[in-house]
C-alpha cells in the first residue's frame, strides 16, 4: 500500500500538508474519519458538502481527485464524486475544490446516526495522467452536513481526526 506522508496534517487549514507521490497508477487512496458531528436523531438531512485544500508540489497538467462516502465505517463506498483539476501550474499553491453541496445526498438517502464518528468515513483518491511521479499535497479536508430540523436548515462543519491510507489495487489498510 502507499501511504499519504503524515495524513494528520490534513486536519486544518495550515499550509502543513499530508503529501503523496502519485503518477498515473494507480489511484492512491486516504480514508478520514471521526469527524465529530452532533446531528439530533430526529433531523433530516439535506446535504453534505465536502472541501477539499489541496494542490501539487511541482506543475502538473491534470490531477482526478475522487472523494467517497461511506455511513458503515468504510465496510463500503456506494458514493463519490470526481473532480478533474487541470493545470496546477503554480507549484506550492493550494487550491479549493468542492464535491456537493447543500441539496446533494450524493445518490442515496442519509440518517443522523450514518454521520456518528463509528459510522462515517470521507476517502481522497487522487493521481494524475503523467508517468512522471508528482507530488500530491492535500493541506485540509472538511465537511459540512445540512440538516432540516423543525424546518429550520442548519448545518454542521468540521474537520478530520483518524485516517488511514489504501491503494485501490490493494486490499491491505495500513491504520496511521
């Protein structure tokens, strides 16, 4: 397995990145979890929105950043969203990516308790389409849960707290 270097970093805005060296396979993977929500049982929810501060250490024309969801603690990964980041160009910059928003469920229904920190989990998967070795840096990973309760919207930020780090053509897990 290839492991992000320093994965912890990931948890705040900071310029402290968790890093990887990628090139075109494969899809190096880092799961995040415990997230810490507190969503009252009888909420609905609305959305989740994930943000993702990341950029490369050297330029690079084309990164695919995947992110998937799971409310089973990672047992399985039925969502994602993919985003493609052309010409990261400026070396050492961080740039801000966003997969849903506050009206997507990401294809699936969701409960209060698939957010509880023994249940859901945010995985990256990122490489890009050169042979060349790069070197992804993801500086913050954060999520937001929009929820109805007695009509009124609210919403729940937070950042990470445990990862832990996979291939996608391997099925060991190597916890960090």
């Amino acid at each position: 397995s290839v492991d992000f270097t320093n994965p912890t970093n990931a948890y705040s805005s900071n310029d402290i990145d968790a890093t990887v060296s990628v090139d075109n396979t494969p899809v190096v993977k880092q799961d995040y979890g415990d997230f810490g929500f507190a969503i009252n049982s009888g909420d609905t929810i609305r959305g989740i929105q994930v943000r993702v501060e990341a950029g490369a250490s050297s330029s690079v024309s084309l990164y695919t950043i995947t992110l998937e969801l799971s409310k089973d603690n990672g047992a399985t990964w039925p969502v994602s969203k993919t985003v493609t980041a052309y010409d990261l160009a400026a070396a050492d910059t961080d740039y801000f990516f966003i997969f849903g928003h506050g009206r997507s469920l990401w294809g699936t229904t969701w409960s209060p308790s698939d957010f509880d920190n023994a249940n859901f989990r945010v995985r990256i998967g990122v490489n890009t389409n050169t042979t060349t070795v790069r070197t992804f840096q993801l500086d913050h990973i954060s999520v937001k849960v929009f929820s109805d309760a007695c009509g009124t919207t609210t919403s729940t930020s937070t950042s990470t707290s445990t990862s832990t780090s996979t291939t996608s053509t391997s099925s060991s897990t190597s916890t960090t």
